[in-house]
C-alpha cells in the first residue's frame, strides 16, 4: 500500500562510477543479462527521437491530474537523478513541460520517465532534455492532492525504489536494483562479447540456423523441406 504525504530525503545511491558501468549497454541488452526482467510496459516511449538517458531514481508518486509532487520531487533530485513518476490511478494528463525540464535540469537531473503524460514535445526535444511518458497530452493539470517522494513506486509494471539505475532508450524502459549494478553490468558486458561474436559468423554468411544449432530442434518438432 503506498504512503502518502511523505518525503523521504535520504536515498542511497550507487556511485557514480557504477552507474558509468552500465552507459555502454542498451536496454535490450541490459534486461536480457538481468535475466529478462526489469523491463517497464512498452507504452511508455520517448516523447522524441533519439532521447536517451541513464541515471539514479529519484521516485514520484502523483494523483491523477495533480503535479503537485514533481514540484516537490525536483527539491530532492541530485546531479545524475532521474525523476520516475507513477500515478495512484491511469492517467494521461500532461504533469510534465519544458518549464519543469528547466527546474529539473538546474539541480542536474538527466530526465524523467513517467506513467502519465506530458506536454512541450517540441520544447523538450530543443532542450535535449529525455523524457519517456504514457502519453504526449495538452490537458493540463493541478495542484491539489498530496502525493509521495523517494518512496518504492509501481510505474508501468515495474517495481521501482529510490537509488535504482534506470537506463532508457529507443527500445524502452529498463530499471536496475541499486545492489545489483555492478553484477548487472558485468553480465551485459559479457552478453555483449558473446554477440559480437555471433555477427561476426552471421556477417560472414554463417546462418542462424547452424550457429544456435536450430536444425535437430525443428527436425524432431516435424518441420519438412518440400522441393
């Protein structure tokens, strides 16, 4: 059940060093040396192309129609914090624009990922400021209800705590518990090594097919060759 009404000032971060760790790796990539999870709904998508971002979770939980918390949230953020915003109940209003881009760009948050809307697309896009949203929606919103700050937060299926690594990019969302970091990266990297491998033999005309051994699999399950 979430708290409401609290702001807890204190998140334990991974370093910035083991953040760093993972800036080479792809979301994709990333989820998969996670063990497939991790991953946020894929609705949640850049508002433009090419965003991208990495950085440590700082955590909102918003009302519907109420952007109330992410004025509080941006008090908390620290340099190389990523807001991530759900909302008590599905809502697309717009709680985020270019003026709180601003706000959070100037105590160094890297971006927002929100399961909500927001507005000031093409804005966003001239500031090459990275916000991933539910929704691009005008409606406005208020500020009325209390919310939470810096407590754990479901956004877009995804369990996510404060101090969590949230990487984002072309192909998604993707959210690392704080205490796995290093474990998560060293898994992308070797990922990453086997599949350079794999296209390089791929590159030089070798099929799927023979390099994962597919053959004997789709012979017993009954595939036929008709010439």
């Amino acid at each position: 059940m979430y708290e409401l009404g609290v702001v807890h000032r204190t998140v334990h971060r991974p370093s910035e060093a083991d953040v760093a760790q993972l800036a080479p790796f792809g979301v994709a990539t990333i989820h998969e040396a996670m063990g497939r999870t991790g991953l946020l709904r894929p609705y949640i998508r850049p508002v433009y192309p090419k965003a991208g971002l990495i950085g440590t979770a700082v955590t909102v939980l918003l009302q519907p129609g109420d952007n109330w918390m992410l004025h509080v949230a941006a008090e908390q953020v620290r340099p190389g914090d990523v807001l991530v915003a759900a909302c008590t109940t599905e809502c697309e209003d717009g709680f985020f624009g270019e003026l709180l881009a601003t706000s959070i760009r100037a105590q160094g948050g890297r971006g927002l990922v929100i399961d909500g809307g927001c507005r000031d697309a093409a804005e966003l896009e001239e500031m090459d400021f990275p916000v991933f949203s539910r929704a691009v929606n005008s409606k406005g919103t208020v500020k009325a209800t209390l919310g939470s700050v810096n407590v754990p937060v479901v956004c877009a299926n995804a369990l996510v705590h404060p101090g969590d690594v949230v990487v984002a990019d072309a192909d998604g969302v993707v959210v690392v518990p704080a205490g796995r970091v290093a474990e998560v990266a060293e898994a992308a990297r070797k990922r990453e090594e086997n599949e350079e491998v794999k296209r390089k033999r791929l590159a030089a005309g070798e099929l799927g097919l023979d390099i994962y051994a597919m053959r004997e699999p789709l012979k017993a399950a009954g595939l036929r060759y008709v010439d």
